[in-house]
C-alpha cells in the first residue's frame, strides 16, 4: 500500500510538472507572438509616417500643487531627519527636493501657466531611403519578428514605391 502511494505521488507530480512545462511554452510562444506583432506595427507605423513629432506634457494645477506638497514634506523630512543622520547625502536630498518643490509650485503659480495641455509638432521629416527600408524589413524576418508573408508583402510595397 505504501509502495503504491508513493507511485501514485510520483504520478501526479509528473503530471503537474508536465503541465507546467507545457504552461510556460504557451507563455513564451504568446510573448513571441506578441513581440512580433509590435515590431511589425512600429515598422508599419514608421513606414508611414513621413516625420516624427514632438509630444510635451504640461501639467495640471492639482499636479502641481501635489507634487509642491510632497516635496515640501520631503525637504521637512530633509531637514530634521536625513541632514542630522547622513550629512552631506542628506545636503544632497533636501536640495533635491527643494527643486522638485520649487518646480511643481511654479508649474501650477508660475506667471506663464496656461493650464494643462498636450503640445505635439511635427520635427523635421526623416524618411528612410528604400535601401535602408529593406535593411531594417531584413532583420526584422531574420530576428523572426515578421513572418515570410508580411516579410514579401512589405517588400514589394517597399519596390513599388520606387
């Protein structure tokens, strides 16, 4: 009875490092998958895009006011904790802080603030010559990023192009 136990144990844990493997196979197939697709997407996304552009952030005046806050606390903390305790590291993060206040603060009550926004401009044009196209299309398909399809599908859209 012992004996067939045992076995029986054996079994199971057979099986379970079995499906296991089969698990983490099926996890890095769809993570290849995945890689593939994103690279054939940017390159799709490159290929047609005639320049780059530039996206800037500005924040909002809650943001600001939370981020003056939490570096105000910082620079408290600087001050009675981290000076006393570490010396000159602790010179370094109260200054830090300091700026990180004094920067959120600004962003939100600064004389120039005009809110939140999103700013994006065109940069100047860098299209890729169809040589260096089908460079970069190549090692994509070596890498296995794109499959043979999409490799000879872009290719020829590269070709007529010409």
């Amino acid at each position: 009875m012992d004996d067939w136990n045992q076995q029986q144990m054996f079994q199971q844990h057979q099986q379970e490092m079995e499906q296991q493997q089969r698990t983490a196979e099926q996890q890095r197939q769809a993570e290849e998958e995945q890689r593939r697709i994103m690279a054939a997407a940017a390159y799709e996304a490159e290929s047609k895009t005639p320049g780059r552009k530039k996206i800037t952030y500005r924040p909002s005046k809650a943001n600001g006011i939370i981020g003056g806050i939490a570096g105000g606390i910082f620079v408290l903390l600087g001050l009675f904790f981290v000076i006393p305790s570490f010396g000159p590291f602790g010179i370094v993060w109260t200054l830090f802080a300091l700026i990180m206040c004094v920067g959120s603060l600004y962003s939100s009550f600064g004389k120039k603030y005009v809110g939140p926004e999103i700013h994006v401009e065109n940069m100047e044009e860098d299209t890729a010559s169809p040589e260096e196209r089908l460079q970069k299309l190549r090692s994509l398909y070596e890498q296995r990023l794109i499959t043979k399809e999409e490799y000879e599908q872009k290719r020829a859209e590269i070709l007529k192009d010409l």
